[in-house]
C-alpha cells in the first residue's frame, strides 16, 4: 500500500519553530523516519507540505488516484478548517482512512486548540507523543488498511 504523510501549516519549520512545545527534530527527520518504517512495514510512504489550505485539500483529493490511506497533521487547520475536514471525510468514504497527528498534547494547552473539526472523519488522533505519534499513526492506518484490504 502506499500512504501519504501530510503536513499543513508552519510545520516546515518543525526543529526551527517553539522546541519546547515540538522538539528539535525536523520536517525532513519526520519524513525520513517514516518513509522508513513504512518499508519496513511493506508499504510506500510519499510526503507532502503546505502552508495553504486550498493546496492541502488538492492533496487530499489527489489520494484518490492510489493512496490506500493518510497519516496527516492538519496543524492549526485542525481547530477550524470546516473545508479540510470535508475533504477527508471524501476520501473517507472512499476508502481512503485518514489518522490524525498532533506532536504536541494540544489538550494541555490553549483552549482553542482542544477543539479538532478534522479528527471526527478521521480514524482516530494522536497527539502529545511527539515525533514518535507518527510512528503509531503509520502503523495504526497500515493495520486499517490491511483489515479493509487495499
Ligand atoms: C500541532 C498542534 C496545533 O495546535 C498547532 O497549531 C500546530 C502543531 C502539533 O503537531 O502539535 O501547528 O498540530
């Protein structure tokens, strides 16, 4: 199976951006890691990022032509983006499961993040991990996959 690993806004500077709250691994050390573990695991991992929520609904709707499933951290997105949850709700109900990820515990901090529009279509969430929620999330939406066979 191949699974998309996307990232929305201001996580192109994971490892630069607030490492108390994110740590000081990078984008590209996520992408790595993952890519990785989803050889080990059998499956191909294509990453993606932007900064734009119109460029990250494209990116999801593009998982129609042969992705079997997301791993994907809407960042602030998450908290109010109504038009990326509807997108993941598409390819949901296409078959295409979507897990989400947040690095940090986001119901430990500002209120306004305890809210998630995105996580009700998806699969389920991970957050307060750090980096390796990533880890759980690939492997979690692989065992999907492999129960609904894609
Ligand atoms: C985040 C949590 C969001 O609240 C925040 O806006 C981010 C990162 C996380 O990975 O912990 O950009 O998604």
């Amino acid at each position: 199976p191949r699974v998309l690993l996307l990232h929305g806004p201001n996580l192109n500077l994971l490892g630069e951006r607030d490492r108390a709250t994110y740590g000081s691994t990078t984008l590209r050390d996520v992408e790595e890691r993952v890519t990785a573990l989803g050889a080990e695991l059998g499956a191909e991992v294509r990453c993606a990022q932007s900064n734009s929520e119109g460029a990250l609904i494209d990116l999801i709707h593009a998982t129609r032509s042969g992705d079997s499933g997301i791993v994907f951290n809407p960042g602030a997105y998450a908290h109010y983006s109504y038009a990326l949850r509807d997108a993941v709700e598409v390819v949901a109900s296409l078959g295409i499961p979507c897990v989400e990820v947040h690095i940090s515990n986001v119901h430990a901090r500002e209120s306004f993040r305890h809210t998630s529009v995105t996580a009700p279509v998806c699969q389920g969430m991970v957050s307060g991990h750090g980096v390796f929620g990533y880890e759980l999330a690939l492997r979690s939406v692989l065992h999907r996959i492999a129960e609904w066979g894609a």
